[in-house]
C-alpha cells in the first residue's frame, strides 16, 4: 500500500466508492458535527487512549475514508490525497511538512452535502495538525468530530463500525496514550513532546496481513514516503538534495 492510488479492501466492501449521496445533511447535523462534543463523551474518552502518533495515523485513515466517498464528487479531492500524504509525513518528521491551513478566514462554508462534508473534514484535519504541531495534550478531542462525519457519510456503516472498534483496540495496544490519568492543565498551554512515540504507517489500518512491529511500521511508511511525488504536494517540505 504505497501509495494512495489503492483502495483498501474496507472502505470498498462498504459501497463508499461512486455511491449516491444519500445520506442527511441537514442544519441539524451540521450543527452536531461542528460541535460534536456534547453528547459524544464515551468516543472521547476513548480516542484520549491512544497517543499522538497513533492519532495522526487515524487522522490520516479517517480522511481517506472521506476521500474516496467523494471521488469523483468534488474538485476539492486532490487536495485532499494531499493532507493525507502529509500527515503520514507528519508522523514521520513533522518538520518536513507545511501546516494543513484551510479556510483560514473560517467562512463556514458547510451547507453543500458534498462541499460541506469536506468542509467540515478538512477544518477537523486543520485543527488536529495545528494540535500535534504545537504538542496539545488535548489533540484527541478534534478527532471526535472526524470520526462521526466519516461514519456518517459511510453507504454500509456497519462495515466502518467494526473497522473503527479493531482499530481503536489495537491503537491502544500498540501506541497507548501515556498521560491519559493524568490531571491536564485546562488552558492547554502545556507542550508534550510525542517524537519519541513509535511510528505508525497506513498498512496499520488498511492491510489485514501487516503484523504490527515497530520496524515493520518505519519501512512502511519509509517506502510510502519513497514513492511520494515530493516536488508536487505543497504540504510537504523535504530539505532539498545537493546536487
């Protein structure tokens, strides 16, 4: 899986690809998934158990979930396999991507069921990234939101709802949250540094064979990285080579 021209085996047995749009997209919905804190407090919690590395790849998951449910819908999708790109890069060095600004002017564009969706998904991806950039000990929470909308917008939700229950089990094995007892400073001024976390790669949540280690983990994502167009993605910024 290195690259993003592969669909993983999930996200096409659940109808995702070329379905109708035929799911709500209401004023009320809208509303929930702007602010889907209240009301959702056990997927907070849950999602608080997996540290950061292991939030940007599940970051990175959620949004291709959202990708290919809009192929073929909007223009806006290049731009979207692009985020998705950089955050894998993130994960690896977060110094060699660009932050994932969008909408910097916060129009609030989400009445379109299409737009409106990556609306929504592209300003929850924004605010993830500006959290692991700055070592937010409450990035977790943004993710509450991209969870619900890319469930939402899932043709067979019962595929994504077993997908999204193993991969939060083996998240909290795999790259537990150490601080998630901790009593946290509520004006989340506190930095946590997550660059010593073990990396994680996107066969972690799409390939059924890949036996997790952390080695298999770095040369996964390393040949991932080794197959990206670098000079065509402007998230990313990799030192140039000398010539």
């Amino acid at each position: 899986m290195r690259n993003l021209n592969n669909v993983p085996k999930v996200i096409m047995e659940s109808k995702s690809i070329g379905h109708s749009i035929n799911y709500k997209w209401t004023k009320k919905k809208i509303n929930q998934l702007l602010d889907p804190i209240e009301g959702n407090e056990d997927l907070e919690e849950t999602l608080m158990q997996i540290n950061h590395k292991g939030s940007i790849g599940l970051t990175a998951a959620l949004l291709e979930w959202v990708y290919w449910r809009f192929t073929g819908y909007s223009q806006a999708i290049n731009d979207t396999q692009k985020r998705i790109e950089a955050l894998w890069c993130s994960i690896n060095n977060r110094e060699q991507t660009n932050p994932l600004l969008f909408d910097t002017d916060f129009e609030i564009p989400a009445t379109g069921s299409v737009n409106g969706a990556l609306w929504i998904a592209l300003m929850n991806v924004r605010m993830i990234d500006a959290r692991y950039r700055k070592g937010s000990y409450f990035l977790q929470n943004d993710l509450v939101g991209l969870v619900l909308l890319a469930r939402h917008i899932t043709p067979k939700k019962k595929k994504f709802d077993n997908w999204f229950a193993q991969t939060i089990i083996n998240l909290t094995h795999s790259h537990p949250n150490l601080y998630k007892n901790d009593v946290l400073d509520e004006t989340d001024e506190a930095v946590y540094d997550s660059s010593n976390e073990p990396l994680i790669c996107r066969e972690f949540f799409f390939d059924e064979k890949f036996e997790y280690s952390v080695e298999a983990s770095e040369n996964a994502i390393h040949g991932f990285i080794g197959n990206l167009n670098l000079k065509a993605n402007s998230f990313l910024n990799f030192p140039k080579k000398a010539s």
